[in-house]
C-alpha cells in the first residue's frame, strides 16, 4: 500500500508539472492555433484541451491511458510545434511503461505474497496436525504394547493398525497403510518380527517433515526394485540351468548319433544318396530300411564316367546344353540336357566337399546369355571344368555326380512319349537295392532312336 501510494504522489506531481508547461505553450498560444487548420484540415479546439491547467491534466491523463491520444490530441500539436512530440512520447514512456506498470507489479507482488502466507499457513497447520497425529500414535501404540516389554511385534502392530482410529491418524499423516507396513518391514532388517517401539515411534515423528516422507516413499520404490531385480535374476538363472541340461542332454545324443552313423559301411555316409523305391520316387537314405546289408569287408566301386559336351538349344529365355556321358566301365553310352544353373548347383556341391580340389566353373551373366558367341564360350568352359572334375581320381566319383550324369525322369517320360518320327526308348533306371549287397545300376537293353536325347 505504501509503494501505490508513493507512486500515485509521484504521478500526480507529474501531470501536474507538465500541465502547466502545456497550458502555457498550448493553451495560452493563440498566435499558433487561433483560425489555422489542424492536420486533417479543421481548425483544432485548443482551449478545451489545454486553456487551464486542470483541463491540461485531465487531457494528459487521457494521454497516459491512451485514449484516442494520437488522432485527438498529439497529431494536432505536432502539427503547429512538431517539438512538442518529444515531451509526450517522454510523457507516455516515463508513466504509462513506467510508474503504471510498477503499480501492477506491485499488485501481483502483494497478491503472491499473499498467497504464500496463505500457503504456509495451511502447511504449518498441517504440521500441527501431523504432530498432534504422532502423539496419538505414540499414546496409541504405547498401549498397543500390551506386555510392556518396550517392543512392538508385528502382531501388536497388525491389531492396532486395525483400529478405526489408528487409520485415521496414519491417514494424516499421509502414509498409506500399505506403507505403514512397508515401514514396520524397514525397520526390521533382520526379520525377528520385532522392533523397538522408540525407534519406531522416533520414525512416526520423522514423517511429519515433507522430505522424509519423500524419502521414504523413495527408499521403499528402491526396495521394491530390489526385489523384482532379484526375482527376475532368480527366474532367468533357473531358465539358464534348464538350457544348459537341455544342451548336455542334445550334446550326448549328438554324441550317440556320430557314434552310429561311424558304424555303418562306407558307400552310406554321403547323406545325398536317394534310393529309387516303387515308380521311381525319390527318399532319403536314411528313411530307407535296408533288409539284407552288405557283408563285413565288401566294397562298393563307383562307375568311371566321360562326359563331352555335344551341343546345346537355346528356347524360353534358357540354354540347354547336351551331354553325351560314356560309362567306361561296360562301355555305355547317353546323352543328358543340363541347364547353367543345374551344373552350378553340381559344383556348389562338391565344391563344400572338396574346396581345394575342383576347378574353376564359368561365371554367371546378368544379360547377354542367349548370344550365340557367348554361349559357344560357355559350352567350351564347361567342357574343360567337366573334364577337370572327372580327372580327379577316385573321391570326387560320387552318387550324387553319378545322378547328375544320369538320365533324368523328365527326359525319361520325354524318351518314352510316342511320336511317330522318334521311336519310344525306355530309360536306364537310376539306381536299385539289391537283396545280396549295395546299390547297383541296372541298365536296359540298348534301343536306337534318332531323338537327340538317347540311351545306349
């Protein structure tokens, strides 16, 4: 009150002062505004505005509270003495931005202030009634100790937080009664169930300051964290020792298997041998029960093979090449269609197998393939990979570059088809079980066929 009164003492002598400098340059100059036109064309009525000093007061203070103070009153000055703009933009700066706007800072100032006592007012009578609380609790739970042994154990503490009152009383002290049993948990570390009342007493009074209840309520979110922390290092250390017996467990079986599989012939470890079962459909080893294994000591040759690249079709965006392959151990002879792709997916194979010893193959192609100059240079490089395959003696002569070399069902069912220029060739068939012994090739008689594809 004090400060808006000291600046409404200070604002009036202001106008003042300058009210009679106004009427004075203004008001009393008849010289400069009687019968001249103003800046909108009129003639101004001066003297109601600044011919006495109280009309120049009240006509500055429509100035301060800029009240149509430009097109009323300022512009009409400055249009006769433009040096009287200095003195009311000096006018509204030093009252209007200034003393004004120190009154509203100092109404907002007293209205915080205010506030704040107001705050702290009711925080103090919180406080006063969370003590008056904690000597309830204390009277309370004094007679809670009913062997007066100086300590409260969880029993005593259960039936007097059942009591009506009790709740109250924790309740303005603002702790749940979930916390409260929280507390009476911290307090006991050692889990005897028993705790002194002092102690906790002690704890009840500490409650009444704000930053302890926030520090407990921290302490117990910590704690909480704690113990699902621990559980969860529990449950995942369980799900590591169920892991780690289920990969000893597959580890022995893997362990069983190995030893099996060292135990049987030979000529049956390459797990790409398929058998031919029924009308030439095509399993797994490994799912065929073979009734009559071969004798202890028997061996199993596998045929040498030639193969000579003879020609090749190109149709449908793909090159076929011709194969004529000559079994060189009874003198046989076919010709088989391989596509790029199906004698790269031959030395994939046996490149795993044998990485250090097959050559070269020809390199793919992203467009360009079905040039003839391309393809011939292609029908040469696969020529010379194929002779260098079969020229390594004797373990790269496997069942599954035996299939390659053989004719396939496709080609099969296309040699059996009836045409009437090309005469119906029944095909070698892949591969057998024999009752006495292992796997052999059975080979029908010899047909001639004018087809490009033949079986001799």
């Amino acid at each position: 009150v004090r400060t808006l009164a000291w600046v409404a003492v200070f604002l009036v002598c202001l106008i003042y002062v300058c009210a009679i400098f106004l009427t004075m340059q203004v008001g009393h100059n008849h010289e400069a505004y009687l019968g001249a036109l103003s800046y909108d064309g009129t003639e101004w009525a001066y003297s109601t505005y600044f011919g006495t000093v109280p009309r120049s007061m009240l006509t500055l203070w429509q100035v301060i509270t800029l009240d149509n103070w430009a097109d009323g009153i300022v512009r009409h000055v400055i249009h006769q003495q433009p040096l009287m703009g200095f003195l009311f933009i000096l006018l509204i700066l030093s009252t209007t931005y200034g003393l004004l706007n120190i009154v509203v800072g100092v109404i907002v100032e007293n209205t915080l202030g205010t506030a704040t006592r107001t705050q702290e007012q009711v925080e103090q009578e919180k406080e006063e009634e969370k003590k008056s609380a904690a000597n309830s609790l204390r009277r309370i739970f004094e007679l809670s100790d009913v062997d007066q042994s100086g300590t409260l154990s969880q029993a005593e503490f259960r039936a007097a937080w059942k009591m009506r009152e009790v709740q109250e009383k924790f309740e303005t002290l603002g702790i749940p009664m979930k916390d409260a049993e929280q507390l009476f948990r911290l307090m006991d570390p050692d889990g005897t169930g028993e705790i002194k009342l002092t102690e906790f007493l002690a704890s009840c009074m500490q409650l009444v300051s704000k930053h302890s209840v926030h520090r407990l309520r921290n302490s117990q979110m910590g704690h909480r964290d704690i113990v699902q922390l621990s559980m969860l290092v529990e449950n995942s250390s369980k799900k590591v020792d169920s892991l780690g017996r289920k990969i000893d467990s597959l580890e022995g079986a893997v362990k069983a298997f190995n030893l099996g599989i060292t135990t049987l012939p030979s000529y049956l470890l390459d797990r790409s041998v398929y058998f031919s079962l029924g009308s030439c459909t095509a399993v797994p080893f490994h799912f065929v029960h073979i009734m009559y294994p071969p004798p202890p000591g028997a061996s199993y040759q596998l045929p040498r093979f030639k193969a000579k690249f003879v020609g090749n079709n190109s149709q449908d965006g793909y090159t076929e090449y011709f194969i004529e392959v000559s079994n060189l151990s009874n003198g046989d002879k076919w010709t088989v269609s391989r596509r790029y792709r199906e004698i790269r997916e031959l030395h994939d194979h046996l490149k795993l197998k044998y990485p250090d010893r097959i050559p070269k193959i020809p390199g793919k192609k992203l467009w360009g393939t079905m040039d003839p100059h391309f393809i011939e240079e292609r029908q040469r490089g696969l020529q010379a990979y194929m002779d260098g395959v079969l020229a390594i003696e004797p373990d790269v002569r496997t069942r599954v570059l035996q299939k390659f070399l053989e004719v396939d069902s496709r080609q099969a069912a296309a040699i059996r088809a009836p045409s009437p220029t090309v005469a119906a060739v029944e095909p070698a068939q892949p591969l057998g079980i024999s009752p006495q012994g292992p796997p052999v090739a059975v080979q029908q008689p010899e047909q001639q066929s004018s087809s490009p594809i033949s079986a001799k």
